[in-house]
C-alpha cells in the first residue's frame, strides 16, 4: 500500500510531468533545497529554491502568502507543481496531510496484524483510541473493505 505522499506525488507527477529535484544546492533537514541566490562574493545568501524559481517566473511573493508544493516534494522546483497560498491556507493543508500521513501510519499497521489491540495502537502511535477507530473505519469504508458493526 501507498502512502498519501507517494499517491499526491504520483498524481501531480502524472498530471504536470515529474518533479524537478536538482543536482545542486543543500537539501536542509525539513527536505527544501537551499541555493545560493547569487554569489557570496557579492552578498549571495541561502534562499529556498523553490522560491527563488516561484520569484524568477512570477515576481515578488506577496507578504502573508507562502509557496505551496502540490505534488509534496518539497525538494521539487517544477513551477507546474507550484501555488501560493495564504500562511493560514497553507497551515490548514499541511496539517491536513501531516494528519493524513499518520492515519495512512496507523492503517498500515492494522492492515500487518488485524488482530492487534487498539489501545495498543492508540499508545503506538500517541492517539486516543477514538482516533485509532475513526482511522480504521475511514479506510476500511475507503477501500470497500467488511467492516464489522461493532467498532
């Protein structure tokens, strides 16, 4: 099974062509590629390059908006898989994902062992139990997999 990640960098991969991730540059530890925005020598500073490439094809980013990375590669600088959101807009969708992500967790480790107790899983994965349930009931109804009535 697939993560969220991999189906959203799939889908914008198969839609707006394959991210760009260069060979050059500093991935940081968040995963975004740092580049030098023009030489040191001439006060050259570190700058993200997705922003760099968001700046050189549509000017300045306005305050209070940020660069939003459709396909969720934050490595990529593919202006197709590029939008500007608002701060608030772009929190929402990453905690969405970050969100989507862990259920996508917990439903893996379900799927490895049905028969695992769900306040395990809840303690795994710093959950309540509602959580872990809501989860599991979600996907089974996703996937059209038999759900048992008393969940």
């Amino acid at each position: 099974m697939t993560t969220t990640q991999e189906r959203a960098t799939q889908r914008y991969t198969d839609r707006y062509g394959p991210c760009i991730v260069p060979d050059a540059g500093h991935i940081n530890k968040d995963g975004y590629v740092r580049t030098p925005n023009k030489n040191r020598k001439f006060g050259g500073r570190l700058v993200m390059l997705h922003r760099l490439e968001w700046e050189k094809a549509f000017g300045s980013i306005p305050d209070g908006y940020e660069v939003n990375h459709k396909c969720g590669n934050r490595a990529c600088s593919n202006l197709n898989h590029l939008e500007i959101l608002t701060r608030e807009d772009h929190l929402v969708m990453t905690n969405r994902n970050r969100y989507r992500f862990r259920s996508d967790k917990i439903f893996n480790r379900y799927l490895k062992d049905p028969s695992v107790d769900r306040d395990s899983l809840a303690s795994e994965f710093g959950v309540s139990r509602v959580t872990v349930d809501k989860n599991i009931c979600k996907y089974k109804k996703e996937f059209n997999l038999n759900t048992p009535k008393s969940l």
